[in-house]
C-alpha cells in the first residue's frame, strides 16, 4: 500500500497504526471529560489515568497529594474513567447526609459476578434498598447480643495465644493475631462454622479465604473494564467476572452443607447466617402485607460482603489499636483504669462495651489516623444541579462518579 504515492507501506503496519490511531483518540475522548467541566486535575496517562500511581503508591498518598496540589475537588481518571476526589467536609456531609437519597449507589467500576452482585454493597438503588432493610435488624442490639457467645469464644482463643506466647517471652505479629481472630469471628457469625484458624492455618475455610483477601484472581479482566468501561456492562450479561467461580462455589458449598446441616438440627439461631435465611421464605406482616425474603443468591453474596467488609476493617483497626497503645503507655494505662473501673466485676457483653466512653474515643482516634477505607465511592446519575455548583461544575447530563476521601478530609481537618 503507498501513502500519497510516496512511501509504501505494509497492509498490516497501515492497520495498526489506524488501530492505535484510534485507541488514542478514544482515550483523549474519555479523559476529556474533567477539562470541559473546568474541573482542576493532573494530566492524565493515556488509558491509565490516575492507576499507574495508584500502583506504585499508597492510595492515601496519592489522594493527600491531589489534595494539596489541586484542592477540595479534583477531577481524575481511573483508567478512562471520570472520577471526582472530593475531600472538602462540608460537601461530604453534603453527600453522605442531605443529598443521602441521591448518592445510595456505590460505583461498579468492574462486574463483580453473579454472586458478588447480590451483596449489599454492590448492589443499586431499588435492589439496595431491599437488602439493606432486610439486612439491617441483623445488626441490632438484641441479635448483636445473641451473638457474643460466639465472640466470646473467639477471645478465649486468641487470649490463650496471647499468654502461651507471653508466657515463653516470644514476641507475635499482630496483624497475624487479628487476621485470624477477626476471621473466626467472620466464619462463625456469617457462615455458622467453628474454624479456629488461629490454631489450624491450614483449615480449606482459611486457604480459601487467604486467596480472596490476597486479590490474586484479579487480572486483565478488570484492566480492561478500566480502560474500555463501557465493557463492564457486556461483562454482565456475558457473566464474565474477575472473581474465580471456583471461589465462590467454594463458599456457596460451605453455606450449604451449614444449611443442611441446620435443617437436621434447627436448635441454631444466634448468626447472620441463620438471620438471613430466617428471611429466606416469603412473609406475611403483622398487616398482612407480603415481604420477600433473601434469594440463595442473596445469601451467598451477603456472606461473602460480611468477610469483605469485615476482615481487612476490623484486622487493621485492632493492630493498629495494639500499635497506638504500645506507643502510647499513659493511653494505655487509662483505658486499663476505664476497663477496671467500669466492667471488671461484669461479663463481657454489647451493653458493658457500650459503656466505655475512653474506648470508645480511643477507637475513634485509630480509625481518624489510619482509615481502613480511606475512600467513600459513591456514585449518582441523579446529582442535584445546586451540588455541582459546589463542585464548581456546571450541571450537565449523564452520571458523575464520585469518590469521597475520608483520609485526606481527616488529615485536612487536623
Ligand atoms: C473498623 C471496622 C469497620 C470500618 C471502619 C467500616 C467502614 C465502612 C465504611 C466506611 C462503609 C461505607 C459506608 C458508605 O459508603 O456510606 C462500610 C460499609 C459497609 N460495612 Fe463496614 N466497616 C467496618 C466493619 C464492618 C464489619 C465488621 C462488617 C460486617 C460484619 C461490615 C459490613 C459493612 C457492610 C455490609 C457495608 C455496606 C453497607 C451498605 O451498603 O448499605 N463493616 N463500612
């Protein structure tokens, strides 16, 4: 093929370059979004965006330099996706309180397969809603409480370890005591099973678990999605996901052989398992009125939500904690006198806890400095126009994502 008759050049070498001609032009197209807005924000690298810091570096590194250099909302791309880093206080009460009903949604940025989408923090606006008010009275003071038992019996453990390893002077890596008895919990609570990984690393549970916290099924699936989004609704109806179905039938298998189980000794009522699937069947309301229960799906994918959210949060809040306390003797001491003052002589149990309010501060202060999720991504297609003249952002239609940035606002703020 020849070029004006001056240069030949092969077929094939003309259709690539018309191909990566093209690439470039979609994604300066994508990435062009925040510019036409007059939304301040770094340049972003073709089809990355934002990602390729974000994988070098810490994510609260990266949103803390945004913030300085650009300030209270700053417009970046994930891959070839729009997304606004919004760290001012005001406008995060703006979004997460006022403007609640708006912003219900978190945003999808990948398909999170057929499990996973059934999971209360996955799932959107009507399906949401459901979830969510058929999930919430399981964390209730009165089913929190039946609950303790089996915390309980976690802490015994883990107490154990403690004093066996005090005992011969060896030191222990907390994130690893916290891991495992934050997981216990998990798989007591929500999956209705005794696995003691603490004692037994090499439980399937524990394994199976390790693998679905180490992310090491993520892959080019989920770049793909991040530089062409639009793929991730086709990814939907393909069924396509990141997540390995091995993993989830993993899971499902363990719930049901619980549920089987259950079904030849119905004595048990104290979990989020049993809590869900007393939803399960079709109910009739004190006013006669019909409520659905929780699909198996459902079920599954809220389990697994439980051990998301939970495991990571809850590990590094309690290793952190240990971190503070041990750098921090005189907190220390007065979070033993608040304990010895208030609940020596009491049982251990949701009301006591309540109870301590220097616990309760000092919690508090551990999540302000080390934020287990330093994001709040939220998304809305139905932004109130006033809102986006906060974000300095003249309305226009289609979605806007945005990502709320709880350690860049606590830092600002101290
Ligand atoms: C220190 C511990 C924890 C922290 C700091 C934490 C923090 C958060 C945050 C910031 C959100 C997002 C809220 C929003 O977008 O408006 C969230 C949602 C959620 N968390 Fe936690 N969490 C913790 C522990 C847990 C535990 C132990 C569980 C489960 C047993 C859990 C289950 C959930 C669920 C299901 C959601 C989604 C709620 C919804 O979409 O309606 N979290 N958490």
């Amino acid at each position: 093929m020849e070029i004006l008759g001056l240069i030949s050049v092969p077929t094939w070498l003309f259709c690539l370059c018309l191909i990566l001609l093209s690439l470039y032009i979609y994604t300066t197209w994508c990435q062009s979004v925040w510019k036409k807005l007059g939304v301040p924000g770094p340049k972003p690298v073709p089809f990355l965006g934002i990602l390729n810091r974000l994988f070098k570096q810490n994510v609260n590194d990266v949103d803390m330099d945004l913030h300085k250099q650009y300030g209270r909302v700053v417009g970046v791309y994930h891959g070839n996706i729009p997304v606004l880093l919004v760290t001012d206080p005001e406008l995060i009460k703006q979004i997460t309180v006022k403007e609640f009903s708006n912003f219900t949604n978190r945003f999808n940025l990948i398909y999170p397969g057929e499990i996973m989408e059934n999971g209360v923090n996955v799932a959107l606006d009507d399906h949401w809603k459901f979830l969510r008010n058929t999930l919430s009275p399981t964390f209730s003071t009165g089913k929190l409480k039946n609950m303790m038992p089996l915390i309980q019996n976690n802490i015994n453990t883990m107490l154990e370890i403690i004093s066996e390893k005090s005992s011969k002077g060896e030191s222990m890596e907390m994130k690893s005591l916290f891991g495992g008895y934050t997981m216990d919990v998990i798989a007591s609570t929500a999956f209705g099973l005794e696995i003691n990984s603490l004692k037994n690393p090499d439980d399937p549970f524990v394994n199976h678990a390790k693998i679905f916290f180490s992310g090491s099924f993520t892959g080019p699936f989920i770049m793909l999605q991040f530089m062409f989004p639009r793929l991730t609704s086709l990814f939907s109806v393909l069924k396509i996901s990141f997540f390995p179905k091995k993993l989830s039938a993993f899971f499902a298998n363990v719930i049901n052989k619980t549920i089987q189980m259950r079904k030849e000794d119905p004595d048990t009522n104290k979990d989020f398992l049993q809590l869900m699937l007393n939803t399960e069947k079709e109910r009739i309301d004190s006013g006669g009125k019909h409520i659905k229960g929780l699909t198996r799906n459902e079920i599954y994918g809220n389990s697994l939500i439980f051990m998301v959210a939970g495991y990571d949060t809850t590990a590094n809040t309690l290793t952190f904690g240990s971190y503070c306390l041990a750098t921090n003797p005189d907190v220390q001491d007065k979070l033993i006198e608040e304990i010895d003052r208030e609940i020596a002589d009491k049982p251990l149990g949701y009301e006591n806890v309540m109870s301590l309010e220097y616990l309760d501060m000092f919690i508090s202060e551990v999540l302000r400095l080390w934020a287990p999720t330093p994001r709040f991504p939220k998304s809305s297609s139905r932004v109130p126009p006033e809102l986006l003249k906060e974000f300095f952002i003249k309305p226009k239609n289609g979605m806007i994502l945005i990502t709320l940035n709880s350690s860049t606002f606590h830092a600002s703020s101290t």
